[in-house]
C-alpha cells in the first residue's frame, strides 16, 4: 500500500478537504491567465469577455514586431530580451551558486545562527522595492561606475536570494547525516559525500530555486524601473509602456507570448538540470 | 572527526560568497537608514528625526496596521491552499501533469501585474463575468463588489504570493521519510491525525519559512493594492510610493521602508519565537 | 499618466522670449544631420506614442538624424529617475508636464535652450512660449475635464455636482490624490459650492459625501476604459480625455463621451520640452528637434492624436479636429479655463494631498 499525503484509495473528508483545497489554489493561480489567454484569440478589435469569435491576428502583430521592427525611434524589444535573458541566466546561476553552499553551512550549523542568517536574508523581501530601486541607483549613481548589464544583475540577485535559499534549506533540511556519514565511513572525502550524496539529494529544491531566480529576474520591474538606460533595457521595461497606454489584445497576445517563452525557460532547465523525467 | 558539524572556518568558508553577493544590497539597506535620519527630504544632508516625527500622524498609523492585518490575512489563507498545494504535486505521478501544475503554480509570477489585474476585472469586476452569471440567475441584484477594495487586495496578494509558499513546502514534503507515515498508518491513524501529529510537525520548519517569507512579501507590496484596491487600500507600499514620487519626500520613503522592515522582522522573530517554543513542549 | 503636482502659471508672457523672438535668426529645421543621434525621454503612455510616430519618424525622415526614444512612465516617475541620476548625460530632450520642468529646474539640472534657433516659437502663443525660467519651451496644453458614460447620459452632464447624484453611487471614479486632477477636482468642488476654488474648506466637507460613492480611483487610464467599456462606472473627474482619444473616437464601443462645457469649468496646463545641462547629444540638432515640435503641421497632428490643445496658432489641423469638442484651441481658453496660480498651488499642495487622500480613501 501506498502511504503518502494524499491517499488514493481511502481518504474520505480528508482527502476531499485537501483537494478542494488545492483546487482553489490551482483557480486563484490560474483563472487571470486563462481569461487573457482566451482574450488574446479574440478576433473583435475591443475587449468584451468572453470574446464572439476568434483569430489569431493579434499573434501576426506580434511576430511582426519582433521580425521587421522599426529601425527607428522605439527602443528594441529584441534587445531588450536578450538582456532579460542574459541578465535571468547571470542571476541564476550565482544566485544558486552562493546558496548551495551556505544552505549547506547553515542546515548543518548551529540553530540559533541558522535562524539569524535566514532573517537576514530574508530582507531584500520586505523592503518595498521602490525604495530599493531608487537606493540602488543613487548609490550606482554616486559611486560613478559604469557597470553596463551589472546596474541589473546585481540588485537582482539580492532580490533572488531569499527565494533560493529558502528553497535550497528546505531541501536540506531531508537529507539526514547519517548518509552522507555512510559515504565517509566507505572512504569518500568530505568534500566527496557533499557532492554526491547531498548535493543530488537536494536537486528538488535546488531546481526550484534556480527556477525561482529565473522567473523573478526575468519578470522583474520595479527595481529594473529604476537601474535601466536607454541602452541597457529589458523586456518588462518595454512592456510596460504598451500596458499603460492601451489593454488591447495585441498586449494580451504579447503576454502570452512572454508566459510561453518563461514556460520554455522552465522546461529548459528542468530538463537540464534534473534530467530526464525528473523532479518537477 | 565529526562531519555533523562543520568547523568555523568551513562554514565561513561555505558562507562567503552568499555574503558578497548580498552585500550590495545591504549597503543599500544602510545608505537607506541614513537617508532616512537625513534633515532634507531630498538629499541626505545633516541628522534629524524630523522624517520619523512626521509619520507619527493617524493616517499612517492606520495605514501601517491595515498593511500587517492584510499581510497576515493573506499568509494564512495562502497557507491553507499552499500546503495540499504541495500535497498534490508530490503525489502526482505522471511528469506531465506535475509539470502542468508547477507552470500553472508559477503563472502569478510570471504575468505581468497589469495584465493580471485586467484578467480578475474581466472576471469579477461590477460588470465581471462572475456577477453578470449571477445577476441572469437571479441571485442578486446589484453586483457584488470583489474589487477595488480589501477584498480585491487580498484576493491579488494571496495570488501572487501563493508560488513563494508552495515550491519550499514541496522540498520538504518530499524530504518527509515514509517510514514515518506508513508506521502511523499502520497504527491505524486516520488521515487528519496522522497530518496532525506527523506530517505537520514534521513539516514545520519549512511552514514557518515559507510563511515568514509570504507576510514579508505581502507586507511590503505595493503594486497589487495599487492595481486590485483601485488606490482606496491605503497599505504602507503605496504610501512609500507615493512619497518617492510625486511627493519627492525620499527621507520620508526611507522612514516609513524602515518602520516597515522593523515591524515585518519583529513578527518573523516572534513568529520563530512562539514556533521554537511550542515545539519544545511537543517535544518535551 | 501625466500627473503633475503644481502647474504653471500659463498666464505670464514672457518677456524675455517675445524680445528675442522679435528677430528671430534664420535657422532651417530641416538641415541635414545625418549620423547624428538624438535621445529622447518621454511618456509611457498613448501621448508618448503618438510623439513616436508624429514627431521622431518625420524627423528623422526630414532631417536624416536618428531619434533613440525611451518611454518611461509619468513626469514625476522621469523626475525621480532623473533627480537620482543627478549629472548623468543620458537624454537630450524630454518632456514633460510643467511642474517636473520646475522641480528639475530648481535642481539646476537643466540648460537654457536658445531661443533664436527655434524660430517657430514666433508663431506660439505668447502666453506659452516658455516658462520653469526659461529652461521650458511650450509643447501642448493638456487639458482636464468630465468624462462620462454615453449609455447612462445621453447629454453631456452640465456641472460636476452630477458626481454626487445618488444614481451614480458604486459608478464614480476620481483622479488619485497625487496627481494634479485631484488638485482640480477640489477646486473644481469649491466653484461648484460657489467659491473661487481656493475655499478647500468647504470643498473637502462636500468630497467626504463622495467616499461611498467611488468605485475606483483612477490610477490606470487602461483599467478605466475597461470599466467604463463594460458599463460599471457613470462619471468622474477632473480627468483628461488625452488619455482616451481612440475610445472617445468610439462612442458606441467604448461607452466614453468627454466634456469641457461645464458650468464650474474646466483645467489648463501648458507642458514642455527641456533640455538637461548634461546632454549626450549636439545642441543644432537638439534645437532643431524642440523647432520641429512647435511646427505646425506638427501641432495639428499631435492635437488630433492625443487631444492636447496646440499652442502654435497657425496649427494645422483638419476639419475633424477643428470640430472636435475635445480638442481646445488657445483662443477657446476664455474664463471657462482654470489655470492655477502656481505659487498658491505650491502652498497648498502637500496639504491637499493628503487631505484628499484622508477625506476619500
């Protein structure tokens, strides 16, 4: 028999509180996407919901802008996603990179410290990140620097670290010492029993971390709001300036365009990462 | 040797480089203190507490406890959906379905705020498809107002902070041995014990970390009040915002972000406190 | 958004500028400045496009120059981001409402631009030449008014009293307190009681009436649209119709009708183009991109596609526009408009906000 936290087989009250449950988590979740969605094949010029019948014309305009963009005046939104790409990729790599290790530190440190170094990096979360955004610029500004993609990756990573290392510390907190004490008793080197036993241990959570990072940096605005010049820029940058001025489904088609491509990202990575099949 | 525990050198040593790539942001956690003892509103020049005294007012007195009664609000239903959230993920066993769940999971993340909040008017707006459905049943008359005030704010809070809740509890539920659950079982536990006095227990480190880490969040937002509260939601975000611009009163901002992140880390470290002590008594 | 916090006082010719306007030297607007680049900071929103498509494309087709646009949000927004980045040379020309042009003035972050090289500040209004002291040249005047639900008034509402009429209870929608709308709004509330508009007093007292009345605050002009397209909101205001010019055009889709024909009223504010003192680019084609917005094909076409009043008095605008109720010529700018005076805007104004804020919210 299968004993886990939801049982198949009997359940009763149990098993249907925690499903209606998560069925209102998964709609809460999803329902705005799905109604833009819906709206972004509408074939009427305004938005009436749901729409009287469907196209795919708003999609045409959105190839358009990023195959024969104009060569002039506006700034270029494939400029700018490659910058959040590449600025996405720097942050995620560091960000999980510098977490691991100290995830590690922490988890098999004392507790009173562990708890200490979780609120602290729990920071870059509670300060309104306008706040920080005009912090960093000022002190970008002062310190005269010329920083080119940087200006963007490194608040971003502050802004990340919470995330993965939380998620890296609950993936830690499963692994028991025991295992990897069995590889050093078998003659694998400290160092050794951390990378192959605890570091795949911990893929999940690793995983979801570099996730995390991915998407939060790749949709971030506020901070970016601020950090960004007219030469280094990214994709919410640009979006931005279409949702203020107009709703219309050539921005909702757009939307769905940048949700396809962060699902890409995800799949990529997961499929890099956890190999195949794995984890998520 | 002991490998349980690593030596003060190692752990510096593992600890380090997390260190430096948070720094930057802790300069400007220091630099924002400074600007908020600065005498001028717009530079930092001189020392005073002027900013501070002029947030003692209470407009803001209220808009700081409608910013922790929300914030705290939305951690606990985010909680109730988070964890059978978690439940379900791990217990699903096709890769495609769970994939399918983790995007769909994520999907607040991912979409820009606007845009969402166009989604939630189309849905549950005075003329939304929600109240349109009801109005042709005859259950109501006048249309339910969901948006554009606390309710649309938490409804949009809950929401995009419900991602930051899940993946951390998904580590640890799967990090939970079944050894554990299949001798409860065995015991002949029913289902609501066996979470009562096994999973949840077991599982509380990382519910107390993804909450703390949902109320910060939720406590320092700013755009969904904006965008859901149709601006009537006066939460602290909003006030920062303002005061950053148009009000061009930084000393003020900087003020009001650190009264902010002090009340926020209080209740994490008191939430850490009451956890840390209720589970000694369990233990003991 | 173009929410300011003071306006200037449109009223004040400027001496200075008619004086150096009287021999204006010959400097022609479309002298070639190919390989040269120009970088412009402007709007998010739909009046930032239209500057996109009606002034950067036809001056680089005219002139041979290039014109690197950044859209960012509102004027307060750029004069955060601006003021933060203190001397940093990034833009060339921006523009901007009003205030910002004072705000970044003080700051002495702005140049002077020279007056003889824009020889079509002559045809301008003298009223809007230039203004922040010189360091701001007239753009377009942004206007304030009523906007209103076409299906529930089948005329256009006559007064702003219409806002507190019980049938619009749960359909109301206002400018948020930041920006200068909400200023109007009062003001706007204090002629209605039948004051001059400065006895704020009296004004918040019948404001506080609305507080039940309002749905939303009108933060995002798209999100409005939205509301107003699918019949939940009636009235509100002091709001400006720039900000909906394709749906005014539409009536029946969209719900909206506009008006400035209204007893208590309705609001001024002249924008400007500004030139920072740091500047990447080379002053001729600088200037020469500030001459080309006064131009007046170029007003003519700005006003009809963004609903601001043109301020070179021979624009040239089409019959459409010259028709259009939405569209307010300088000289339509009788007792009916309300431009404020700015040192009393600047004594009031913080006070107001947050008055607004705690009367309605």
């Amino acid at each position: 028999m299968r004993v886990g936290l939801l049982p198949t087989d009997r359940g009763g009250s149990y098993r249907f509180v925690i499903m209606l449950l998560a069925i209102l988590g998964i709609l809460v979740s999803a329902l705005p996407v799905v109604v833009v969605t819906i709206m972004s094949f509408s074939a009427a010029e305004t938005s009436g919901f749901p729409p009287e019948s469907y196209s795919l014309r708003w999609y045409g305009e959105v190839a358009r802008l990023f195959t024969n963009e104009d060569s002039s005046s506006a700034q270029s939104v494939v400029d700018s996603t490659v910058t959040s790409l590449v600025v996405a990729l720097i942050v995620m790599v560091i960000s999980t990179g510098v977490c691991i290790p100290l995830a590690y530190a922490l988890a098999r440190g004392e507790r009173r410290v562990r708890e200490g170094m979780e609120l602290l990096f729990t920071l870059p979360l509670v300060f309104p990140l306008v706040m920080l955004g005009i912090a960093f610029l000022l002190i970008a500004e002062s310190l005269k620097l010329e920083l080119g993609i940087w200006r963007i990756a490194i608040p971003h990573i502050a802004l990340v670290l919470p995330f993965v290392l939380r998620n890296c510390l609950s993936a830690m907190n499963g692994i028991s010492v025991e295992l990897e004490e069995a590889a050093i008793s078998l003659g694998a080197s400290p160092m050794r029993a951390i990378w192959d036993v605890v570091i795949p241990l911990m893929k999940a959570g690793i995983l979801a971390g570099l996730i995390f990072a991915l998407i939060i940096s790749f949709n971030e605005f506020t901070i970016t709001f601020f950090m960004y010049t007219i030469d280094v820029s990214t994709l919410p940058i640009w979006m931005y300036s279409r949702t203020v001025s107009s709703l219309d489904p050539s921005t909702l088609a757009l939307s769905v365009f940048i949700i396809a491509a962060d699902v890409l990202l995800i799949v990529l990575v997961d499929k890099l990462i956890a190999g195949k099949g794995n984890l998520f | 040797m002991s490998t349980t525990t690593l030596s003060k050198g190692q752990a510096l040593a593992f600890a380090a480089p997390a260190f430096i790539a948070i720094l930057p942001f802790l300069v400007a956690c220091v630099y924002i203190l400074r600007f908020s003892l600065s005498a001028e509103q717009g530079v930092i020049e001189g020392i005073s507490i002027r900013a501070y005294q002029e947030l003692m007012t209470p407009f803001f007195g209220r808009s700081v406890w409608l910013t922790l009664k929300l914030a705290f609000i939305a951690t606990v239903i985010v909680m109730f959906m988070a964890v059978p959230l978690a439940f379900l993920l791990t217990s699903l066993r096709g890769s495609f379905a769970r994939r399918l769940l983790t995007v769909t999971i994520l999907l607040p993340l991912i979409l820009n705020l606007l845009v969402q909040a166009y989604g939630w008017i189309l849905l549950l707006g005075p003329s939304g498809a929600l109240n349109t459905l009801l109005k042709s049943l005859g259950l109501i008359e006048r249309p339910l107002f969901l948006l554009f005030n606390e309710t649309g704010v938490l409804l949009g809070l809950v929401q995009t902070s419900l991602p930051l809740a899940v993946f951390p509890i998904v580590s640890a539920v799967r990090g939970i041995s079944k050894e554990h659950l299949e001798a409860a079982s065995s015991l002949g536990a029913s289902n609501w014990r066996i979470l009562r006095d096994v999973s949840l227990p077991l599982l509380r480190p990382a519910l107390v970390g993804a909450a703390s880490i949902v109320f910060a969040f939720n406590a320092s937002a700013f755009a969904i009040p904006l965008l859901l509260g149709g601006r009537r939601v006066q939460m602290m975000g909003v006030a920062i915002r303002d005061m950053i611009s148009p009000l061009f009163n930084w000393s003020g901002a900087a003020a009001a972000g650190m009264i902010l992140i002090l009340l926020t880390l209080f209740v994490l470290v008191v939430s850490a406190w009451l956890v840390r002590v209720t589970t000694v008594k369990t233990k003991g | 958004m173009k929410y300011s916090l003071t306006r200037r006082g449109l009223l004040k010719a400027s001496a200075g500028a008619a004086a150096a306007l009287a021999a204006p030297s010959i400097v022609s607007a479309s002298g070639n400045f190919s390989g040269k680049e120009i970088r412009l900071l402007t709007w998010s929103d739909n009046t930032g496009l239209a500057i996109l498509e009606n002034i950067a494309k036809p001056f680089e087709e005219m002139t041979g120059a290039k014109v690197i646009a950044d859209r960012t949000g509102s004027t307060s927004e750029m004069v955060a981001k601006l003021r933060a980045s203190g001397g940093r040379a990034q833009y060339d020309v921006i523009t901007l409402a009003g205030v910002g042009a004072v705000e970044l003035a003080g700051d002495g972050l702005l140049a002077k631009p020279d007056l003889n090289q824009l020889p079509n500040l002559a045809k301008v209004d003298p009223r809007f030449r230039t203004g922040a002291d010189g360091h701001g040249i007239g753009y377009l005047l942004w206007t304030g008014g009523l906007i209103y639900n076409t299906k529930t008034f089948k005329e256009p509402p006559k007064s702003y009293a219409e806002m507190w009429e019980a049938n619009h209870a749960g359909r109301l929608f206002m400018p948020p307190a930041t920006w200068t709308d909400a200023l109007d709004t009062i003001f706007a509330t204090g002629k209605m009681l039948g004051g001059d508009g400065t006895n704020a007093d009296d004004a918040f007292a019948k404001l506080s009436e609305l507080r039940r009345n309002i749905l939303t605050f009108g933060e995002n002009p798209a999100q409005l649209s939205e509301l107003f397209r699918s019949d939940a909101l009636d009235i509100g205001g002091v709001y400006a119709p720039a900000f909906f010019a394709k749906e005014l055009a539409n009536p029946e889709q969209s719900n909206m009708g506009a008006t400035y024909d209204v007893e208590e009223g309705f609001f001024a504010d002249l924008m400007y183009t500004i030139m920072p003192k740091a500047k990447p680019g080379e002053d001729d084609v600088v200037h020469a991109f500030i001459n080309y917005t006064l131009d007046a094909k170029v007003q003519g076409v700005m006003a009809e596609a963004v609903l601001n009043g043109p301020i070179n008095q021979e624009a040239q605008m089409s019959e459409a526009a010259k028709a259009s109720p939405f569209i307010i010529k300088p000289e339509q700018l009788s007792d009916k408009a309300v431009v404020h005076d700015k040192s009393f805007i600047a004594d009031v104004r913080e006070q107001w906000i947050s008055k607004y804020q705690q009367t309605l919210s």
